[in-house]
C-alpha cells in the first residue's frame, strides 16, 4: 500500500516538473513579436567617386592642362615640306645651310681648344673667334623671318577661334571646316616654334665654344691676348648697358 502511494507521488512530480517547462518556453516565445526578423546590420561599403566626364571643349581652344606638340611625332620630310610651305622652299635651304655652318664653327672651335694656345697663335685664334661671332650673328637673322612668321600664325589662330565662336553662336555652321584649319594653323606654328628652338640652341652651343675660345686668347697668348679680350669685354659691357 505504501509502495503504491510513493509512485503515484513520483508520476505526480514528473507531470508537474512538464508542465512547468512547456510554460516557460510558451512565455519566452511570447516576448517576440511574430512577423519581424532580426536583421544584423553591416557596414555599408563605400562605392567609388565617379569620375566626371571631361567637357568637350567647344571653342576650338587648346587645353591649356595638355598643349600637345604636333611636331614630335612629324618625319624629317613632314617638317621640311611644311617649312617650305610656310617660310619658302629658298628660305628652309638657306637654313639648313647656316645650320650646318653653326653646327661646323662649333667643332672647330671646340677641336681648337683642345689644343695649346700661345702667343704665337693670336692671329689665328682672334680670326676664329670672328669667324665663329659672325656665323652667330648671321644665324640669328636669318630666324628674323620665322619669329615674323610663327607671329602671324598665332594671329590667323585668335582670328579663327574668333570665327568659331561666331559660328557657334549662330547655329554651328562651317564649324568643322574652322577647326580644321585651326588644327593645320597650330601645326604650322608648332613645327616653326620647334625648328627655331633647336636651332637657337645650336647657336647658344656655338656661343658658348666662342666664349671658352675668348678667356682662352686672353690667358694664353701674352700681352696682345690680353689686350684684345679686356677691350672686347668692355666692348659687350657698353653694348649691354646701351640696351638698358
């Protein structure tokens, strides 16, 4: 009778201990409320800056950012027929000529001073350094008619960026007509602009020889060397101070 009485207290327990569980899962449901979903939150990733497209330059102005020179990727041919164009077939022969001349001044000059200098040389030497002043002389002069031309150049190019703006304004009309002849312009220009500056180097190159050649009469051929530079270089100084 007691054993009966133990186990009807133990199954007793048992269903109160299930019961007891089921209520406490039914109250932990309960507290979210049902339809919405916990969502966990990322950093958004940065997207990159988009680049602007650059604007289309509409004026027929060159982009000061990039003034590409058209005369790099030009033949030799290319550059002698467009300064024959522009110069003259007899002034681009001319040129090459006392091209040459400076460029061959300048060796000599430079296998001159290689050697000794003595008073016995003066003579010599004081006809070099005049030879070699007036090939200087001669080639720039003779750039006299390029700088004249690459400025009327630069004129015809505002002209044209005038009358392209103009026709702009009126509806575009014979704008593509302009810009290619504002392209040509700028090549013309940019093969004489390129032409002078290496031919001025040429020339600074010789003058530089020619002065070497000048402090070497004056210090290596005695009193008569001497002489000649110190009154060649207060010839200059008054040249100069009669510019200013």
């Amino acid at each position: 009778m007691i054993e009966c009485t133990l186990l009807t207290l133990l199954l007793a327990g048992i269903i109160l201990v299930s019961v007891l569980n089921r209520g406490s899962r039914s109250s932990s449901r309960s507290r979210t409320r049902p339809g919405r979903q916990i969502v966990q939150h990322r950093p958004a990733r940065s997207r990159p800056a988009r680049s602007r497209p650059a604007r289309k330059n509409t004026s027929g102005r060159p982009d000061r950012q990039s003034s590409p020179n058209r005369a790099a990727g030009l033949s030799e041919a290319q550059v002698r027929a467009i300064l024959e164009r522009a110069l003259g077939a007899v002034w681009e022969a001319d040129q090459q000529r006392i091209r040459a001349q400076v460029r061959e001044q300048e060796r000599r000059v430079a296998a001159r001073l290689r050697q000794g200098q003595r008073e016995l040389d003066f003579a010599e030497l004081r006809a070099l350094h005049e030879k070699s002043r007036q090939t200087a002389d001669l080639a720039y002069a003779s750039l006299d008619a390029a700088r004249a031309t690459e400025q009327a150049i630069s004129e015809n190019i505002r002209k044209t960026r005038q009358a392209i703006e103009a026709a702009q304004s009126r509806g575009g009309r014979n704008v593509t007509a302009m810009r290619g002849a504002l392209e040509a312009l700028y090549l013309d220009r940019d093969v004489i602009r390129a032409h002078r500056d290496r031919y001025i180097q040429d020339v600074q190159r010789l003058n530089q020889e020619t002065g070497n050649l000048r402090d070497s009469i004056g210090a290596n051929c005695g009193a008569p060397g001497r002489r000649w530079h110190d009154a060649l270089m207060k010839r200059t100084k008054a040249r100069k101070e009669g510019r200013l």
